[in-house]
C-alpha cells in the first residue's frame, strides 16, 4: 500500500518537539482492507509491506508449530525463532549480537542488531519482545511487534540512507516471565552506554483483531513522531493506559532512558467512544486471543499492524536519517578505573573512533588530577580511529583518596570520558583483606542486596556467628542479588577471592539446572552454580582477581529460582585477600 508524511506544517511541529528530547475490526469478523494513508506531503519514509510483515508472522506461526505449538523462552520454538531473525539480519549486514541472560527463568538469548552507520553516541532503539507464552504461538503477541521490527530493519538495510543518528533494533527474551530479558540488557549497559541511548521505542501486540491505537507516554516529546504518523490519519489514538509497566519499555524508563511506542491492546475492553472513531466491537477485548493457543496468524489486524509498520519507518527516517552527518568522533578511558601508589605510576588506554563524517584530528587533555599527580598522553594527539597510552603518576607526596579524571578529546567538537584514580600511600602492594564486614555480622553496610538476604534465620545455619548471605530459597519464581564494590591495589603478588557456599535444594533431578547462582566480577561471570551442585555444609570457592588489579570493581552474587522447588544458596565468610 502506499503511504505518505504529514503535511509541512505538523513536521515543523514535530521537529521543534523533538529537538527538546533529542538535542479497526471486530475479533469475529473477516479483517478489514488496508486502506491508504491520506494524501500528505513531502513522503520521505518508505512504505513498508504489510505483506512483507505478515511473511514473518507466518514463518514464527509455523516455528511454533514445528516446536510443540508455542514460542516460549528457553523453548525450541524460541531458538528457531531467534536464529530466523537473525539470519535475515545478518544477510542485509547489521551487526549482531546474542546476548545470554543468565538472570532469565528460561536460558534464552537477546538478539541486538546495529546499523553500523551515525554516531555510536546517538542512539535510537527499537525493540519487541520475541518469545510467546507456552499456551500458543504468540502472534499477535508478540510477533507482531517483531515482524514489525524486522521487516524496517530490512527496509532500512536495503534503502542504506545517510544517518544522523545509530539505529539499533532488539528482540527480548523473557519477557513473559517479568521482562527478564531487557532488564538484563539495561543492568549490563555502564551509565555512559545508556547516555548514548537518546530514545527507546517499544512495539508490543501491534495487531490486536478488535484493536485500538495505543501510545505510550502519548504526550512526550520522544513520541512526537508516532503520534505525528497516526495523527495524519485523524486516529485520535489514546495513552497506553493497560501496558504501563507491563512490557520491555519499563525496563528502559527505570533507567532514566526516555521512552515510547505503539500497542494495539490486550485484554481490556473497547468502549462505545473507541469503537465509534476505530471501528470494531464495543464491549470485547481489543484481543480475545491474547494468551490463548488462538493467538494464530488468524489473529491479526492487518490494518492497525500496516499502520504500525509504516509508523516506525516514519519515526526511523525522523530522528535517525538525514542529510551529510558532521564529523563526529568518540572518546573511551579502558579501564575505566585504576590504582597508584604515592611514587609510582599507571596507565590506562585512551581510545578514539570516527563515529560519523570523516576522521579529524582529536588533541588529549585531563582535569581533575589531585595535588602531586600528574597526567601526560602519547601521543599527545590522535586521528580519530586512532589510540593514545595515558600515564597517571604520582609523586612521593600526592594527595591519596580516590579522583574522577576527566579525559577530554578536542576537535572539531568536543568529547570526554571518566577515569576513576585511587591514589595509596607510599610502598607499592597496600595488602590486607578487602572485603568489608565479611562475615555479614555488622549489619548490611557495605553491602547491597535483596531485602532479606543478609540474615540470622536459622532455618539455614551460618558457616560462622549467627548471619549469612541467603539467596532465594522460595520454592517460587525469584531473583535475589549480593554486591560489594571494592578496589584493587596495583603492585600486589596475589589476589585471591574466596567465599564459602553452601546449595540446599528441594530440586530431585540429577540432569537439569533449574536455580542458578552467577558470581560475577563487573561484567565478567566467574561461575556459576545450580540445584546441581547440592552438597552437604559449606564448601570454599576460590578465584583469581590479579587481572583487575589497579581497579574499582564490584564483586555480584544473583541467584535465580524458577517457578517451584527451593533452592537456597547460601553465602558466608567472603574474603579478598591481597598481598
């Protein structure tokens, strides 16, 4: 079908809201034609094939079917349903990812896929949640949100626009089971890589039979663009009331990420007002299927998932195509934190990429040093692309304390990035134990956990004194999660981590890992740990941190538990002894 852009002066109006943010048919009968957007002017964006979409609708309806009826996470129907998406991304040359939510009930991966044009500093992001629930294949909810995103991002490949901004597209996993898979997906991400995410949009159940046009957060700049679209078709669409805090978006806006999307509802019912301006049944659910095996390729509204379709391609071209893009770079600090004793010196990497325009050159400067430090770069200047070694020293009388240094890249505009310096006394390896009230007897300072998991229950025995760490053990679905952050001092012989566990399970299989435990140092895992490994009192895990000696790091014990049988892991007596 053919489609078009809101006329000249609603684009003026949406530009100006966005440069603030960005510096129907009734369930029971035959689905109506897709009709034509009004004429408007200035087309920009591409139309997008509702058949084209409807091809994908159909390809996860038969995965389901070959895969026991459903697409579930950690489900066969899920991993083909993954591998289909990403092999058709992969032919049109995104760069993609599968992520391994290891917090998630189901063992599922997350697939990020990239446009690898504009500034990796600049993000847009689109997202739909691809799994099913286990009573049916899920196509309205949610291959329809996925099928929507797939086939722009195919667009979108095809097409090879100039880009102002980087596109990125995600399908979830576990979001049935409490949005598992994008709450993973932000808990990964450091503070700089969410500042770079400057909206996220998600699309889930964009197809409902007897369905309405939906929102969220309808009055915000961030979703000036989709209303903008619908608005060009006298829809009057309405804020997605019933999906607050329901889907992947949530997972964003916890983070401060701004964000928006569209919905075509669930369960509610259409009222009078709704049927009388979008057409279908007052008095039924916007969907009769929704989580039922009837949620089939019959369960579509091909009109309310064009009008989807073709409204995040208006939004894509909007925020993230345009013309010539600047020369832009980005700057990066790795690692992001280290350690020097008062007469000694570190250094850290200081790298640069061309993030849009053509390579410039980028002159290296630092601020923040305390007194008796100093910070020198060679090269002092780079081309863009390029990577310098920064040296922190410091003299026999620096200030110690821990700094923010501030990394600073200057070209034809501007970049930094923050470094965190700990400066020790005198003597190189300041050894000792590192590990702050490690026996969990002075309270919970300074650790941060899940409420109640520093305890004296006695329903499971400390290794030492009367508290613990008590992970999970609720026989129910339930993540709890154990940190210190510590930092490392450079120079050190050995550092060694080690903690006593002890697995108590209800669990009776010998094969299958159902509660899990990560340990976890920043963002690398260590171990991990499950029903499988039950054992009779405590047993010491040891392991070797020397790798991130000089740094700040936090130390992350998350136990998983699913749906039924407790499994309690059981910390005590954590130490990190340096020396």
């Amino acid at each position: 079908m053919r489609r078009s852009t809101p006329t000249a002066g609603l684009a003026l109006a949406l530009f100006a809201a966005m440069t603030a943010t960005l510096a129907g048919t009734s369930a029971s009968a035959a689905p109506a034609p897709v009709v034509a957007a009004p004429a408007l002017a200035a087309a920009a964006a591409p139309d997008i094939s509702v058949t084209n979409v409807q091809a994908h609708l159909t390809q996860f309806n038969t995965i389901a079917t070959n895969n026991g009826g459903n697409r579930r996470a950690g489900s066969a129907g899920y991993t083909a349903s993954v591998a289909y998406v990403k092999g058709k991304l992969q032919a049109a040359g995104y760069t993609v990812t599968e992520q391994t939510c290891t917090t998630c009930t189901y063992p599922g991966n997350n697939l990020i896929a990239e446009w690898p044009q504009g500034p990796a500093d600049q993000v847009i992001m689109f997202g739909a949640h691809l799994d099913s629930v286990s009573a049916g294949p899920g196509i309205n909810d949610n291959g329809s949100g996925s099928a929507t995103l797939l086939e722009n991002a195919l667009v979108l490949a095809s097409q090879n626009p100039t880009m102002t901004k980087r596109v990125r597209f995600a399908w979830w996993n576990g979001e049935e089971q409490g949005l598992q898979g994008s709450k993973f997906y932000v808990n990964q991400l450091s503070a700089t890589q969410k500042s770079y995410i400057k909206a996220y949009y998600n699309f889930d159940m964009v197809a409902s039979p007897n369905g309405g046009y939906f929102i969220n957060r309808i009055t915000s700049a961030t979703a000036a663009p989709l209303k903008a679209y619908w608005d060009s078709f006298n829809l009057q669409p309405e804020e997605n009331t019933e999906g607050q805090g329901r889907s992947d978006d949530y997972s964003f806006a916890n983070a401060g990420i701004q964000t928006s999307g569209y919905a075509a509802g669930a369960s509610y019912t259409k009222t009078s007002a709704q049927a009388s301006k979008w057409g279908g049944t007052a008095g039924a659910a916007y969907d009769s299927c929704y989580h039922r095996a009837c949620d089939t390729t019959s369960n579509i509204n091909a009109t309310i998932l064009n009008r989807s379709a073709d409204g995040v391609a208006y939004t894509i071209w909007q925020l993230a195509v345009g013309g010539t893009p600047t020369n832009d770079f980005s700057v990066s600090v790795s690692p992001t934190s280290g350690s020097v004793a008062q007469g000694a010196a570190t250094t850290a990497t200081v790298s640069t990429a061309t993030t849009s325009g053509s390579a410039q050159t980028v002159s290296l400067s630092a601020s923040g040093a305390p007194s008796g430090v100093t910070v020198s770069f060679s090269p002092s200047s780079v081309t863009s692309g390029g990577s310098a070694t920064m040296t922190v020293s410091a003299s026999s009388t620096a200030a110690t304390g821990t700094y923010t240094i501030t990394v600073t890249g200057t070209g034809a505009v501007t970049h930094s990035a923050s470094y965190s310096l700990t400066v020790t006394g005198t003597g190189g390896c300041a050894g000792g134990q590192l590990i702050g009230n490690s026996s969990f007897e002075s309270g919970t300072t300074p650790w941060t956990a899940t409420s109640g998991v520093i305890t004296n229950d006695s329903s499971q025995a400390a290794r030492t004194g009367s508290y613990k760490a008590w992970l999970d053990g609720y026989g129910s679905s339930h993540t709890d999660t154990l940190s210190q952050s510590v930092t490392l001092p450079a120079g050190c012989a050995s550092y060694t981590l080690a903690f006593w566990l002890h697995i108590d399970t209800a669990e009776t299989t010998s094969s299958i890992a159902y509660d899990k435990l990560t340990v976890q140092v920043g963002s690398t895992t260590l171990a991990t740990y499950s029903n499988l490994n039950k054992a009779t009192g405590y047993t010491q895990r040891t392991f070797n941190l020397a790798a991130y000696a000089g740094q700040t790091v936090t130390l992350k014990w998350t136990g998983v538990e699913d749906a039924s049988l407790q499994t309690s892991f059981v910390i005590d007596d954590v130490t990190l002894q340096v020396g």
